[in-house]
C-alpha cells in the first residue's frame, strides 16, 4: 500500500491552519503600524494602494510606485523604504534589518510595542505630514 497521500492529507491542514494564522496576524501588524503612522487600518490590505499609503508614511513621492514595477530595481527600493520604514519609527538601521529578514517579529514590535511612535516620514518631525491640518502648522499646542 502506498501511505504517501495520507501523510500529505495530514501534514496539509496544520500548514494550511498555520499558514492561514500567519497571514492574519501580518494583516493585523500592518494595520496597528498604518493606525500609528495616522492613515486608516484597512488601507493596508488593498492591493497597490497600500505601497501608496506605505510611500506616504516615509516620506517618498507617488511615482516610486513605477520604481517598484521594474526587475531587480524594486529589490533596492523594497529595501531603502523598509529603512525609511524603521527611521519613520525612530528605530535604527539594525531594526532595518530584523524588518527584512524576520518581518513578522520585527513588524509586531512597530504595531505592538507602545514605546514605539511615528515621528514622521523618515523620522523627520519638521516635514509636513499629509493627515495634518494646513491651518495648525507652525502653531504650537498649549
């Protein structure tokens, strides 16, 4: 008798149920960091837009988006605004790499950790953020 196809049946729903786990818990992550950078929740599950929404929070313009559409030059991209990602969060560029290369620790730290806020598009709190009101900048809060 040949067992192969059971074995497949049994290791195919834990890895379907785990795989299934993961991807809910990335979505949730993506939506607390989008929440904290001051955008909606749910613009990080829409396809396209949320790299939009992405370039906005670190500061880069909307025709990055092409940069990203082209081989090999998107890899570097990907990269400079996965550091612009962490600087946008005050971390460093060691935090750059933990994003990159264990994402789902590193990206539950930025939407989890409370220690951890958005101090602007590249962490530059002087650049104008575009969810502010354009009467309230250069007054300050009493």
């Amino acid at each position: 008798m040949d067992y192969s196809q059971d074995y497949g049946a049994f290791f195919s729903v834990p890895f379907i149920l785990f795989s299934l786990a993961v991807c809910v818990f990335t979505i949730i992550c993506h939506w607390k960091v989008y929440q904290k950078a001051g955008y909606k929740g749910w613009e990080c599950i829409i396809p396209i837009y949320n790299i939009y929404i992405l370039l906005k929070i670190v500061g880069k313009p909307w025709w990055w988006l092409i940069l990203f559409c082209i081989p090999f030059v998107n890899i570097i991209f990907a990269i400079w605004t996965t550091n612009l990602l962490s600087l946008s969060f005050g971390k460093s560029t060691a935090f750059t790499l933990g994003l990159i290369f264990l994402s789902i620790i590193f990206v539950a730290i930025l939407a989890f950790d409370r220690t951890v806020i958005y101090r602007g598009p590249a962490g530059n709190p002087d650049v104008i953020n575009p969810l502010d009101d354009i009467n309230s900048i250069g007054k300050k809060a009493v």
